[in-house]
C-alpha cells in the first residue's frame, strides 16, 4: 500500500489537487501524509513516536498520543518540535517504521511546496517593483509651492528643469570670481571651460565609474538653500519610477525626508522608518528585500536635508544587520550612512554645505557634487515651463534680463520661482506699461521664503522668540562688515567676533568653502552670492534689536561721503548695498514683511537719508539716483529730491551709457510722481535712448517744453 502510494505520487509529481492552488503550510502537508496511513500503520507511527528522542526533546508521552487522532497528534508534534522540526520528526520516524512511501512522499511534497513558495515569493517580488514604482508616482508628481493654497500642485515633471552641476569645489579664486560676478560675466564664469577637477555632471553620471574605473556607492549633492536640491531628489525618484533613470543600476529606490524624520519622537526599526517614510506597507515583501544580501547592492537610498537633521544621541552605534530591531531614529541613520546595515546599497545623500563636516564623520568616502542652479540656458526653459505661453515667458525674460543683478540671482531656482509668481499679475498687460516690482522687494520676499521654509524647526528657536530675529542680525553685521571691508569669504574667527555659531538660521545663507592652501586645506565661508551679502548689509541698519533701540538713527555708514550725488562714482562697492538701503525706506513692503515674518524692521534712519540724498544735488541727476529714488517706490521721497523745473539726466562719469528698458521704466516711474509743472526741459547727457526707450518715455516726454 505505502509503495503503491509512493510511486503513484512520485510519477505524477505534485498533485495540486492535495496541494491545493498555492504553498501550504507544514501542517497541512503533515495532515495530508496522516490520513492517508492505514488504522495500524497510523497506530504503528504513534507508538515509534512515543519511544522517539529527537535532539535535545525527550520523547513524547504515550498518554498524549494514546487517542488523538490526526489532527491532534498534528499539533502535538508542533507544539513540541516547531513546524520544521516536527516535518523532520515524521520522516525520520516514518523511516523507522519501515513507511518508506509515506516518508519518501512527504520529502517529495516538501521539496516542491518550497519550490511552489519560492516561485510564489519570487513572482510577488517581481510584482513588487511595480506596484511601487506606481505608488512613487502618486506620492511625489504632484508637488506643492511655497504660496500653493489647499488642493493646488504642480506637475514636478514637467516643471522641473535640471541644474547645472559640477564634481569637486573650485580653487579660491574661481570661487571668488562666482560670488563677485553678475550679468553676462556670472554666466562666463559659471559656464567657463573648466578645469580637470572642477567638470560638470549631471543626474543620469552620478553613479558612472571615475577615470580610474571606481564606481561610487555614496554620492553628496551639496548646495545652499532654494538651490534645488529636495527637487533633484525627487525628481530622482520619479525618473526612476517612470523607468527613465538608474534602471540597470537599481531594483528599489527609496527616499527618506530627513525633515519628516525630525518628527519621529519614538523607537523605530528600518522596517518601520521606511515603511513610514516611503508610505510602503510593512509587508513580508519589503523585509524580504531587506534581509536578501544579494538584493543590497540594487538599492539605493536618498537621504534629503542631513543638514536639517536635529542630531540629540552622541552615543556611537554597533554594528547591526536586524533591520528589525527597533532603536533611535540617529542610530539608525548613523548605521545607514556608515554602512553598518544593507552595506552594499547606495546613498545620495543632500546638504547644505555648513554640514560637511558633520557628514564626514560619517562617511568614508564619496563623490562630491555641488549644485550651482540654472544656467542661461536653463533660466529661459524654467520661465517658459513657469508661464506655459511663449508670448508671456519672453515679456518676463526680456525685463530679467535688463536687470543684471536680479538676472544673476535668478540662477537660484527659488529666486527665479519669486521672480516669476510676482510677474505674473502683469504679464497681461502691453510691455510699456509693466511694471517689475523693486529688488529690495523681491530679496526681501526671498528673506521670508527662506525663513519661513528653510530655517530649522528647532524647538529652541520657538522656546526663545527673538533667536532668528537675533541670529540674522548678526548674520546682517557680518554682511556689512564685509562691504565695508570688500570681504566675500569669512574664516571661522570673522564668525566667532559675531557670536555665530553655524547653526540654525546661519545654515540658511552660509556657505562652507573647503579650499587646499599647501599642504593643509583651508576653510572659508561665503553668502551664495555677493548681491545677497549687499542686501543683508543693508538689512543691518534698519533691523530694530527687539527692545525698541536701533543704531539705524543717524546716517548709515554705508552712505559714505557728504551726498548720494557722485557716491556711486566714488564708492562702488557699497553702491548696490546702498540701493538696497533706499529700497528699505518703503514703509509698505517692510511692514507686510514683518507682518509675514514677526522680524521687526526700524526705519529710523529715514529723515537722515533723506537730508544725505537732497544734498548737493541741482539740476543733475545721475543714473543711479533714478536707481534708489525708484527703489523706495515712495513719492514724497522722489518729490522732493526731483522737483526742479529743469532736470539733467547723466549716464556714468567715465563712460557713455546705453539707456536700456529697465532704466527706462524706473526713470519713468518717478517723473510720473511730479506735477507737470515741476520739469519744464528735460536734457539727457551721456546717455543714448534707443526706440524702446522713448516709446515708453514718450508720455512724459510731451510734458516738456525742452527734450535734447
């Protein structure tokens, strides 16, 4: 009968039918090898069974056996050997017993019930991929801006618009001349030949092997704030997702927010963290993935914001390769980023520079990217993505371009964002008549942006009211102390003179510049870019300390010399700074900005700067006091200072000056705010006006009795 029952089994195979349409478990396939015993062979078992030691386990008790039936004696075994041992238990005592068609039988069902949960296993995994890759789509396509309100995204595929990124830090001097430069010259210095340590990259090359064959399994995207870094990760993600990145190189791609991770206040296991982090369900699947070695070298992880990490265990972590065991969130960070746990899989990890050092202890080795934002190129493509209409997007273009500094800034992608939502409600409108809101406006939305969303939300700073309010007035006193000195780059001990410690609100504007100076390296600090350095500069003057006292009561030392008339000539250097200082006199802008941030601003200087500008000033007007009489969008400031019946409009004092629209525009703007008959003649000296120019001008043109 057990022969029969043998070979018939064996020269079917498996029969699905017994087996059923999936794996089972050990105690099916033991229920099925139990009934099929004959009543004395069935007997037989149980009493071998009962004499049957089986490694460390005493045999099991007659008693316990004498009258169970299958199911019983089933859970018996169970109970006492576990699931596996008690399927070893039955063969072995099977054999004993001379059952070989049984014993053969239940090793055949064995062997192919874990051939089927393999197949089964290895057909969910394959599965698996998918199904995330789908819920990657739903999570991070749709992406929410700064002033998005409930309901409102943005497409982040077809916003996004990539950044241009070079390995390696530049020398001193390339660095120094990035800062320093604007308009056309910034983008010569950033899209320069460059040297053979300082190339650009892009996303599909961060992982291609080096010119001596290494592939990087840890790659750093460091960049200041706004700069883009969060997008390029989870634009990572979705090419991945969308199976136009890193497919031969990845099966899994995960992404861990390091600001959500902040929120964890618990225990956690990767498991779990991924779980959360990834909105991944903590499944059999994903464990499965996790605890295959073979599968490590397929991951790869994106860690965003390690500078934003609120780090509170000092405690060094062991070694641990349970991606079950649960500990602190920084524990398991720690082991993750120094390879400790899944060793094999890959890191991007991103960070504002302030935090290299801190990362480096925890990594041995990677390849350093920084992102420097868009190029020209890149500029003109995120405008049109912005606008969706050619027509618009060239308006837009065409007024950036006409301000060098803010044209430079807008290789930010965060300032280019500004740029473009504060256009948006004048693109409508016939060129001549828009009218681009100041750079004291714009800079000081940027300022609020990067509080509001990119300062750390650090409990400290909530416990103590006036800290960013404190931080970024020192932060001001460094940036004046700097264009007063013509400083870009600051060494620890110009920070340490201003109590700034490189945390918090310092994070945001700072940059780290880790430069090689012989056979040491040498560590400077920097704003992104000068312009910012100038706005701050100027911010110092007017930032009221908290307790109802500003040094900004007299005459700012910025405004150097006896009157705004030829400063610029003979300060260049502080001119910007003081363009900014002007842009600050406007009581509108600076109250909805300290509404928006609760950082008080004083405007105390006013009267003095005021009396600065009037002075020594006739009939002759240079084209930078258009500049700042325009920035403070005040008409009783412009008044004042403009209302001769005769005014002379002068290009620079060492050159011809081509009016460009720009100029045009704001020179219109203030001899709007005149009464007709405060200027009768109107002569332009130095100064070529091309059509465009006088198209716009021609309004106010017909005022004047005298035009030359």
């Amino acid at each position: 009968m057990a022969t029969s029952f043998s070979s018939s089994s064996s020269s079917q195979g498996l029969d699905p039918g017994v087996l059923g349409k999936g794996p089972q478990t050990p105690g099916d396939l033991m229920i099925y090898s139990l009934e099929d015993l004959k009543g004395c062979d069935f007997k037989k078992f149980k009493n071998k069974l009962s004499d049957f030691p089986f490694g460390d386990k005493l045999p099991i008790p007659r008693g316990r056996l004498e009258n169970a039936d299958w199911i019983t004696t089933k859970d018996v075994l169970i109970n006492t050997y576990g699931e596996e041992g008690a399927l070893d238990v039955m063969i072995k005592v099977f054999t004993l017993t001379d059952l070989m068609g049984p014993a053969n039988d239940l090793q055949e069902r064995r062997a192919q019930n874990a051939k089927m949960k393999t197949m089964t296993q290895n057909n969910k995994l394959s599965e698996l991929p998918k199904e995330y890759r789908e819920s990657v789509k739903g999570i991070l396509q749709r992406n929410k801006e700064y002033n998005s309100r409930m309901g409102e995204a943005i497409n982040l595929r077809k916003r996004y618009t990539k950044l241009f990124m070079r390995n390696g830090p530049p020398n001193k001097k390339e660095k120094e001349q990035e800062i320093r430069s604007t308009g056309r010259r910034h983008l010569q210095v950033m899209e320069k030949r460059p040297s053979d340590e300082y190339y650009p990259t892009t996303i599909q090359a961060l992982f291609d092997p080096d010119e001596d064959g290494c592939i990087p399994n840890i790659v750093v995207l460091q960049g200041p704030a706004g700069i883009g870094k969060t997008m390029t990760s989870k634009k990572i993600m979705l090419d991945w997702a969308f199976g136009n990145l890193y497919q031969d190189k990845f099966d899994f791609v995960f992404y861990l927010s390091c600001r959500e991770i902040n929120t964890i206040n618990r225990n956690i296991s990767l498991v779990e963290l991924l779980s959360r982090t990834c909105r991944l369900q903590c499944s059999d699947d994903l464990v499965s993935i996790l605890k295959d070695p073979e599968s490590h070298r397929k991951l790869l992880f994106i860690v965003d914001g390690f500078d934003e990490l609120r780090w509170t265990v000092e405690e060094e972590s062991e070694v641990c390769y349970d991606v079950f065991e649960e500990t602190h969130k920084e524990i398991i960070l720690k082991r993750l980023l120094r390879k400790q746990i899944l060793q094999q899989s890959s890191l991007i990890i991103t960070t504002r520079s302030l935090a290299i050092n801190k990362l480096d202890t925890f990594i041995d080795d990677s390849r350093n990217v920084e992102i420097q934002g868009f190029t020209r190129e890149d500029r003109e493509e995120y405008v049109h993505k912005f606008f969706g209409n050619k027509e618009d997007a060239d308006k837009v273009l065409g007024i950036l371009k006409d301000n060098e500094v803010l044209y430079t800034m807008c290789a930010v992608p965060i300032i280019c964002w500004i740029a473009c939502t504060v256009m948006k409600q004048e693109i409508k409108k016939d060129v001549g008549l828009i009218q681009f809101k100041t750079m004291t406006s714009i800079y000081l939305l940027y300022l609020e942006v990067l509080i509001t969303h990119h300062s750390k939300k650090d409990q400290s700073v909530h416990k103590k009211p006036h800290a960013i309010h404190i931080c970024l007035k020192k932060l001001c006193a460094l940036a004046n102390e700097g264009i007063l000195n013509q400083q870009i780059l600051f060494e620890n001990k110009d920070l340490e003179r201003h109590g700034l410690s490189l945390s918090e609100v310092e994070s945001v504007f700072l940059n780290e510049n880790i430069f090689d100076w012989e056979v040491r390296t040498q560590t400077c600090y920097s704003f992104i870019h000068l312009s910012v350095q100038e706005f701050l500069a100027a911010l110092f003057y007017v930032l009221d300390d908290g307790f109802g006292f500003t040094k900004g009561t007299f005459l700012p030392e910025i405004c150097k010399g006896k009157s705004l008339d030829g400063f610029s000539s003979g300060y260049p250097h502080l001119a910007l700074a003081v363009q900014f200082l002007f842009g600050l006199l406007n009581e509108k802008q600076v109250m909805t900005f300290s509404e928006s941030t609760g950082i008080n601003i004083s405007l105390r200087a006013r009267s003095a700067m005021k009396e600065w500008t009037v002075k020594d000033i006739k009939k002759v007007f240079p084209t930078y006091v258009i500049f700042c009489l325009y920035e403070t969008q005040d008409d009783d400031i412009i008044r004042s200072v403009m209302s001769k019946s005769s005014l002379l409009l002068h290009g620079s004092r060492t050159g011809h000056l081509w009016m460009n629209t720009n100029y045009s525009k704001q020179l219109s703007y203030c001899l709007k705010t005149l009464k007709s008959e405060c200027f009768q003649s109107l002569y332009f000296g130095s100064l070529t006006v091309d059509p465009e120019c006088q198209k716009n001008l021609s309004p106010l043109l017909h005022r004047c009795q005298e035009v030359r």
